[in-house]
C-alpha cells in the first residue's frame, strides 16, 4: 500500500459513510511526518450552524453541519 491512496476523485459525489481516503499511519510516523489533519470547511456561510466534535474518540462523526434555511431572509 501507498502511505496516502485517495479513493475518490475531484467532483466525485460521496455519501456519509464513504470512505475517501486509505493512508499508513504508520509509514506516516516513521517517516518523521506530525500525523495530525486540518480539516476546512471553505464554504461555511452556507451554513446556520457548523459543529466540531473535539470529543471524536467515539465517535465517528467529526463534523455537522445544519444547513441554512432556503426560505429564511437575512438582514
């Protein structure tokens, strides 16, 4: 296996579920490489609500997002 095999290419449609990455951890470690992801949600305006799990040990969810509302007005 590749350290970072990408299982989903650009505008490809996913699912909750889905995976979209295969990566080594290990290799990664070994390598010397800090393991740590950023995650960015670049379209965040988007949204009323944008909620991080900083508790995701648990977990499988790291984020949820709630939607505006299509119908709500801004002021």
């Amino acid at each position: 296996m590749t350290v970072v095999k990408p299982l989903v290419k650009e505008n490809d449609r996913i699912i909750i579920g889905d995976k979209i990455v295969e990566f080594d951890l290990e290799q990664i470690k070994a390598a010397g490489y800090d393991p740590t992801v950023m995650v960015v949600v670049t379209n965040s305006y988007q949204y009323d609500q944008v909620q991080v799990n900083l508790d995701n040990s648990n977990s499988k969810q790291l984020l949820q997002v709630k939607p505006k509302d299509p119908n709500q007005t801004t002021s």
